[in-house]
C-alpha cells in the first residue's frame, strides 16, 4: 500500500488498492450485536474486505461505540474499505470534528465519510444540549467546510453556536463528504440540499423509499444541482434464515420493536402506516413491560419478541430482506429500482452475510450510475 503524505493528497482522489470486482453499491453496519463487543469490529472489517464489500458504516453509542475511534480502527486493518460513521453535530467541538474528518480522510487516502444524524429531541434536552435543528445543521456543515478549505473563521455567531475563534489546519486539498441520516421528507430535502449522501432509515417500505428519493431530488433541484448527484443509501434489515430463530426474531420483529419504542412518529407517518395501530402496541402490557426493560431488541426474551410479533402488523416487515441468500439478494437488488443507488445490509455481520454476497454477485445488477467505495461520492 502507498501511503501519500499530507501534502501528496490531491483532491479527492480514493485509494487504488481496491480490487476491480469490488461490491461498491453494498455496505454494511459494524458492531450491531447487544451487548456490544467493540472487538469484532476488526474481523468483521478483515471479512467484508475479503467478501468485496464496498463501506463499513458505524452507528455512533454512547457506550463502547465511538465513531472516530471506530473509523480509526477499520482503517488500519483495511485498504479497500469506505468508511462512514453516523455522529451528531453538537457532541464535539466544531474544530474536533473537522480534525477527525480530515485525519481520517488523509489516513484512508479519501475513503471516508461522515454522516450526522438528528438523534432524539427528549435526549438531548435530558443531557443538556440543544434540539438538532434544520438552521443549526445548515450552520454547522458550512463551519465544517470552510474549515476544511484552510478558513479562520473568527467571531461565529450563528444558529449551531457561537465561538471566538475556529481554525484547524491540515494541509488538505479538501474535507470528505457530509452526509446525513434521515427520516422525514423535510430532513430528505435538506440532504439533497446541503449534502452529498444521504442514509435513509431501516423498515422503510416501499412507498416511503421512492418518496424520500423524490424529497432528496426536490432539495437537490432546489439547491441548483443535478438531481442525481446525491448518493442515496437504502439500509435495508437483512436476516437470512442460516441465522439461528432467536437471531432472526432479534433482528427483526425486535429491532422495529426497539425503533417503536424510541421514535414511532416519524417512523409511521413516513411509513403511512396505521397510527391507531402502532398505538395499541405501544400500549399494551407486553409492550411497555419489554420497554421498560430497555431497546427491546437486546433485553426481550425469546417469548416475549414472538408474542410481540403477533402485534405488528405483517406488512411492516415486508421491507426486510429475509429467507433464502438468493431471497435476500432479490430484495436487496429491487432497492435500486425505487431509486437508490447503493445498500446497507442492516443487522447482520459480515461473516452472516457471505451466503447473501455470494448470491448477490452472481446475479449482480447492472448499477444505471457506478459509485466509488467512499459512501459519499461516485464513480
């Protein structure tokens, strides 16, 4: 592997030891077992490499998941890998961000990412920072990118926060990528407005898919850009069944469950789904028993997430890739007839995934745009 220094960067020209089979269109999330074992995220980053899988991507906890830490160690047991963790704007200083960006994008010779997300409103009240808003997203990521273009930025007084004095030095031509994770039509608009990916949510059906796609074009049209020039990424909940009942109920039926239990509003109304429906299941006695356990998809037993499937609606399961690998590649594949151009496989760990790779390769859909291995960009 050639690694350039600093000043060897140009633009953002990505790493060439990627081989020319490489699964771009497909990415994976790191570390999705309860409890967590952070330690799994280096041989899952050494299989997915060796299946041809195109990104890892990383959801930040405030637990052992770190997301600059994270992107950190996938990058020193990788060299094809894209990476792109999931944080929030406000958790770090404006300054800290721009560095892990720009260490990560010099260390990974422009395969990384960073993608922001909203979060929970009541958590971050709770903790004592401010509601992710619109305005403060629009701020902070143009502090990030005129940082990253070698700007001082003195006297910042703006709707993501007020500071002195940001400056941060790197010696880049460039940053990486923003992205955002997103649910709602207006958070899908301002991603085709001010970004350049975006992640849309698990359990999405179909309807809900081609509706933000259509939201994300909107705001990119808005914006005077090409309307395609905004990577989408379905994430899509993959459980095939060589995983063992519990596993498939788990990543399932308990992780919708887990989804109800933390935000059901958006997730219904960008669903269309029956809110008379999902009241009655968040109601019941088995519901807020398993709740008040904790996320349901890591506290719930065995019992309780089968009779708790007997309370979700069947169709709200459709969106998940399951059955046969031939049965998840199918489903994985007609994401990009909604739109999308590239796929998380959501739940699953590499290792679980490989009969699904192998399915998938064979019969590989003809992508209508390539994208690179970085999350962020194309081809």
């Amino acid at each position: 592997m050639t690694v350039l220094g600093v000043h060897g960067m140009r633009g953002t020209s990505l790493s060439t030891n990627h081989p020319d089979d490489q699964l771009n269109e497909l990415g994976y999330y790191a570390v999705t077992r309860h409890p967590a074992d952070v330690r799994v995220v280096l041989p899952e980053a050494r299989t997915a490499e060796a299946l041809g899988l195109g990104s890892c991507h990383i959801g930040e906890r405030f637990t052992v998941k770190d997301a600059a830490v994270l992107s950190g160690a996938v990058a020193g047991c990788s060299t094809s890998l894209g990476i792109a963790p999931s944080t929030n704007y406000h958790t770090r200083h404006p300054t800290v961000t721009a560095t892990v960006g720009s260490t990560m994008h010099a260390l990974t010779e422009g395969r990384f990412a960073m993608a922001f997300g909203r979060g929970m409103a009541a958590y971050w009240q709770a903790i004592g920072l401010p509601v992710v808003t619109e305005a403060r997203l629009r701020d902070f990521f143009g502090i990030l990118r005129r940082l990253w273009a070698g700007e001082m930025i003195v006297n910042h007084e703006g709707p993501a926060g007020k500071w002195p004095l940001l400056r941060h030095v790197s010696g880049l031509a460039d940053g990486p990528p923003i992205g955002l994770v997103a649910v709602g039509p207006k958070t899908m608009e301002l991603a085709g407005e001010i970004c350049d990916f975006v992640v849309l949510h698990t359990f999405f059906s179909d309807e809900a898919t081609t509706a933000s796609v259509a939201a994300v074009r909107r705001g990119a049209e808005r914006a005077g850009k090409d309307p395609d020039s905004v990577r989408i990424w379905a994430c899509l909940a993959t459980v095939p069944d060589a995983l063992s009942e519990d596993d498939q109920l788990r990543r399932g039926v308990g992780r919708l469950a887990t989804y109800l239990q933390a935000y059901p509003d958006v997730l219904v109304k960008a669903n269309g789904w029956d809110r008379g429906a999902c009241d009655r299941i968040r109601q019941s006695e088995l519901f807020t028993d398993a709740a008040t356990a904790g996320p349901i998809d890591a506290s719930a037993s065995f019992e309780t997430l089968q009779r708790i499937a007997e309370l979700i609606p069947a169709e709200w399961l459709d969106s998940v890739a399951k059955g046969s690998p031939q049965d998840c590649a199918k489903t994985i594949a007609r994401q990009y007839d909604l739109g999308v151009h590239s796929v998380i496989m959501h739940g699953a760990s590499p290792h679980e995934l490989e009969p699904v790779v192998h399915a998938y390769r064979a019969d590989r859909p003809t992508l209508r745009r390539a994208v690179a291995a970085n999350p962020g960009r194309f081809a």
